[in-house]
C-alpha cells in the first residue's frame, strides 16, 4: 500500500536544533545548544503542593474535559498580569494554549493563505518558521539591527502583508531587545500600513537589571495578537501558554484550537493557577533572573578571555541566548562537527533566517551549563575555531 502525502507535508522540516541536541547527548558533551530552561529553576516543591490541593480540592473536575478557551481563573491571572505591560484586556481575549509554539501554529491556520505575505525579523526565531511553513506563505525578511526591526524597512515592505512576527524581548535567536522608541514606530507604522502585528513574548519576565519596555500591543490593541508562555518561567513540561487576540478574530483561534485538541489540559492548567494565585511567581522569578544573569555573565567573561579576534558577539539585557558571528570565512555549519569533537555545542544561525542566511553567525544559549562548564566550552570553541582557520 502507497501514501500519498498531502502537498503541505512536503513543506515541513525537522528542527534543526532537535536534531543537533540529539548529538549532544553523547556524554561528556557541553551544550551551548538547546533552547531548555534550567531545570535547576523548576519548583518542585510548590508543584507537588498545588498538585495535592487540586485533587483535594476538585480532583474530578481536574481530570474531566473542560472548556476550549481556558480554565477561568487562569485566564483571569493572565489578564490581571499583562497590565504590568501596559496591556489592557478582558480575560475573554485570552486563550490557554498547549505551550505557546501551539499558538503559532493556530495563527498559521487562521491567518496565512497560500501565497500571504509574512514579514520576519532578521534573523527570527526558527520555531516560527516551522509553523507558518506548511501554510505556504511568502516571508518577507525585514532588517533589523541591535534595536530591533528597521521601521523604513518594514514600511517599504508592508504593502499586501498578512502581518509580521516579531519577538521585542530578549530575541531567539539573538538576545536583542526591542528599544521603546522602535516599539512605538513600528506600532504606528504597522497600524497605518494596516498590518497586523503577531507579538511572541516567551522571555520578556527573564531580564537581568532593567524589565522591558512595554508591550507592542498595549499601543495599539486592536491590531495586535500577543503570545505568552508559562514554559520559562515555571516549567516546560507542563506546555501551558496563552493567546491574546482582539475579539474580530479570537473566534476562529477558537475554532482551530477545538479542531487542534479540543482543549490544554485542564489538569496542568488548574496546577498552575494554583500555583500563580498567592503571588509565587512574583517571589520565584527573580531566582531565576539572577541565576540567568550570572550565567551570562560567565559566558561574556569567557568569550572575552578566550575569543577574542576568533568571534563577534553581543551582550544580551536578558533572555538566555546570544549571538554570535565567526570570522570570514568560517562557516557555523562546518564548524559544528569540529566543535562536538571538542565536546562543545551550538546551532548554526543560517537555520534562523527566512531567507539570506548568514553563514557565520551562531547561537550560544547560556542558562543550562554551569558556570565552569561554560568557561570550558567557551575554550574549546575557541580551540575549534582556530583549527576551522588553519584548515585548507
């Protein structure tokens, strides 16, 4: 018996960055790779205690189908918590997904036809790329530069968009982070050129000093679909994260999740509001801020003892990556196999771009190794490096 694949499955890829962190596996191996929080930051504790009161509590109901848009109370603490972002919303716009890479790939659905215009950052983040692919749209790259995207650029490209997708804060791949100006200005250009924006704000809560500017989507609401994630700031594992969108298109999200998965699954989602209501997250997430904060502190200490003249990098106000860029003549890709023989890991940053991709550019993510493993990496990337230049 043959299988006749649909056209769309044609257009889907692997994931370039789960294929790598399967070479990482091999032992002894020090990853700069993955995209994974630090489990080390996952409150067990106050997970196991929520658990408890939710089946005491409720724990039929808990188990049971519940409603597609959500759990109540948890829809209510994310309305309640945007306003620090200068969001204002009804708990009625937001939508629980299953992790928020779910969400791109209900906006997919709902907004791309064949052919559509999708601007992207340069470069952007890949997860998104995978998404919107199967719906076969056109990328349009837009330039960007430390401050985020180049609004002319965007105003020269916007004609016919279906919307751009943009991450302001804390970028993957790059760290950077959208400065408040640019925010304001692309707000404004995208408003008048009539193009929506999709604001995907997985980091925003990791800063190390200083939080964000506020919100693309609290200037203008009523062109903006705004992603969410718990994945970052509490546990990956539980694929909770949420969708805000105006209320002209908040019904068909709805309508592509039921047909999705009917609904997230109310047991994570009544942990988490348990966990959330007495101001937790308010005590947790600095722990994690400080740990990431030193962690990339390290990092840029090790780059610069052992990397320079070898890379190019930045220095990122939060998040967990950073971006950097090999010498002519170095492509990432090629360098890769070189630098697992030195049991150290990155990903190529050609696989973040729509198109153009930069050969020499690399993503480093800082928040799983120690911070003598990362002094270590770093020195066997430099090592690597080195030989890449030496060789033929």
């Amino acid at each position: 018996m043959s299988w006749t694949l649909a056209q769309r499955a044609h257009k889907m890829n692997p994931s370039v960055i789960r294929e790598i962190l399967k070479v990482t596996e091999k032992p002894g191996i020090i990853s700069f790779a993955g995209g994974l929080p630090s489990p080390s930051t996952f409150p067990i504790e106050a997970m196991a205690e929520a658990t408890a009161r939710v089946f005491a509590q409720d724990g039929r109901a808990a188990l049971q189908y519940s409603s597609s848009e959500g759990y109540g109370p948890l829809r209510d603490w994310v309305a309640n918590d945007l306003k620090k972002l200068g969001m204002a919303i009804h708990p009625d716009q937001v939508l629980i997904t299953t992790g928020s890479q779910q969400g791109l790939d209900l906006i997919a659905k709902v907004l791309i036809d064949t052919g559509s215009r999708v601007l992207v950052e340069t470069p952007t983040y890949l997860g998104a790329l995978q998404a919107f692919t199967p719906m076969e749209p056109e990328f349009v790259s837009v330039n960007s530069d430390a401050e985020g995207v180049d609004v002319a650029d965007f105003a020269a490209k916007a004609k016919d968009a279906r919307f751009m997708y943009v991450l302001p804060n804390f970028q993957n791949p790059t760290g950077r982070t959208m400065s408040a100006e640019r925010r304001m200005a692309l707000a404004k250009a995208a408003a008048a050129a009539g193009v929506p924006l999709v604001e995907d704000n997985p980091y925003g809560d990791l800063w190390f000093d200083t939080p964000p500017p506020p919100a693309l989507s609290s200037s203008e609401p009523d062109n903006s679909v705004y992603l969410g994630s718990f994945s970052k700031i509490l546990a990956p594992g539980l694929r909770l994260g949420f969708i805000v969108a105006p209320k002209a298109v908040m019904p068909k999200l709805l309508q592509a999740k039921q047909a999705a998965d009917l609904h997230t699954p109310s047991f994570n989602q009544r942990i988490v509001a348990e966990v959330l209501k007495d101001g937790f997250i308010d005590r947790h997430v600095p722990t994690i801020r400080a740990l990431y904060k030193r962690q990339c502190q390290a990092m840029l200490t090790a780059l610069s003892e052992h990397c320079t003249g070898l890379l190019e990098w930045n220095a990122p106000d939060g998040g967990m990556f950073l971006w950097g860029r090999l010498p002519a003549g170095v492509d990432a890709v090629q360098l890769l196999p070189l630098a697992v023989e030195h049991n150290v890991a990155f990903v190529p940053g050609a696989a973040f771009y729509a198109d153009h991709a930069d050969a020499r550019s690399i993503r480093l993510s800082f928040v799983t190794a120690s911070e003598e493993q990362i002094h270590t990496g770093i020195a066997a990337l430099a090592t690597a490096i080195r030989q890449m230049q030496q060789r033929p």
